[in-house]
C-alpha cells in the first residue's frame, strides 16, 4: 500500500533493525528470566491455598499478570528501538525522513476500522500516533530535499509485482489480467497494470497474451532507464514460463 520508494525503505529498515538488533533472541531471554516469577508465584499459591483460596488464586493471576506487562514493555521498547533504528538506517542510505512520517500515516488510517481501543500500556506496539510525533520530530533536524517529481514509475512497478506476487490464486489473479485492459489516467498508472497484467497472464498460462502486453508496457517505459530494465527481466521470467531459457538469457 506504499506509495513512494522512501515509505517501502521505512517498512524494510524498521523490519531489518529487529533482526540487527536481535530482538527476537533478546524476547527469549527476558522470556526465560521471567519463568522463575511465574513459577514462584504458582507455588506461592499452592501454599497459600489451604489457607485462603481467594489469595492463592490472586497470587497466580499477579504473577502472570507481572510477567505479561513486563513482556508488552520489553515489545514496546523493541519496536521504538527498530524506528530510531531504521530512521537512521533509511536516512544514512539516502531516502527521505519524510518516508517514515507518512508510511505510519498509512498504518493509522489502516488501524482505525480494527484497533482493539486498549490502553496503551496493554498494547504490544505503541501508539501510531506517538511513533508518528517522534519520527516528525527527528525529521525537523534533517534538511528536507525536493520530492515533488511525482509518482516514481519504479516504484509503481514493484509495488505492482508485489501485489500479483502476495495473491497468487486464480481469481486475484484473473482480475490484475482484466484490469490491465482498463485505460488509466496516467501514463504511470497504465504501466504498472500492464506490469500485472503480464505477471499475472504467466501464472495464468496465457502466455500469447503476456507477450502482447510486454510489447505495450516496453513502449510506455522506453524513456526510463531503470524502469526499461525491470521490464527486461519480466521478459526474461516470460520466457522462462515458456520454457525458452536461451531466449530469457
């Protein structure tokens, strides 16, 4: 659902910092030093049972209780970490700070229909609208760039084979070919369906129809160098759906 290069940058640094910063092994270890509380609150209240239920039942449930709150501060503290994280990550190779603020704006209109309403210290993430004020303001210290060139035909065209790649049965798959045939408004628009139509005619085995929109999508991304070379390689992954390996090299 991104829409520029520097939001899919954010998603990826973001994703990448939890696995550089080890956090899952780091969710084992605290799992692991929680156990004991855990296990001496149950035994606790096995002792106190023979003398008051109700305080065995209320030590079992504290301990838990405990154990659960510290692991949904420890996630907390992950996923703040994966955003400065990735912040600089993303920054330091040369996309836009504006990438992050607008990619959590995304999430916040997606989360609204669904979000559970609970408190925030119950939440395993934190609020979209905190890690959106502090991505604003990291991004304040930065000089913005001009980013008003458009909508990047790059990007249209991976989040296109994104979209056939992650709906791989027949009826998603019949609908990016139908709507390759649809006249959008925009040069870009037009290229990024024709780039599903003919991933998604390969899969669908049409392979005659594949190669007819191949030859529409190479006229509509002729002048762009980086856009003319990831056409070259759905050419190439044609081919080899056709089971022609020479030609695809």
């Amino acid at each position: 659902v991104v829409t520029s290069r520097d939001e899919l940058a954010s998603v990826l640094a973001h994703e990448l910092s939890h696995i550089t910063q080890r956090h899952i092994a780091r969710m084992l270890t605290q799992q692991q030093q929680q156990s004991p509380l855990m296990i001496g609150s149950m035994i606790l209240g096995l002792l106190a049972a023979s003398r008051s239920p109700q305080a065995a039942q209320a030590m079992m449930v504290g301990g838990q209780a405990v154990a659960v709150q510290t692991q949904l501060n420890f996630s907390r503290d992950m996923e703040r970490e994966a955003d400065r994280v990735g912040y600089g990550v993303a920054t330091q190779a040369g996309f836009e700070p504006s990438g992050f603020v607008s990619m959590f704006e995304k999430l916040a209109q997606a989360s609204r229909l669904n979000d559970s309403g609970g408190y925030p210290y119950l939440r395993s993430h934190p609020l979209t609208t905190e890690r959106i004020a502090d991505m604003q303001s990291r991004q304040q210290l930065l000089s913005a760039k001009d980013t008003s060139g458009g909508v990047d035909l790059v990007h249209s065209l991976m989040s296109a084979r994104a979209r056939v790649l992650s709906q791989p049965h027949v009826d998603a798959l019949r609908f990016f070919s139908q709507d390759a045939n649809t006249r959008h408004a925009t040069p870009v628009r037009q290229a990024a369906a024709l780039y599903a139509g003919v991933l998604a005619d390969s899969q669908l085995r049409e392979l005659e129809r594949a190669r007819q929109r191949l030859a529409s999508l190479n006229l509509l991304t002729h002048h762009d160098p980086s856009a003319r070379e990831l056409v070259q390689l759905l050419s190439a992954e044609l081919s080899l759906a056709n089971r022609q390996p020479m030609q695809a090299v």
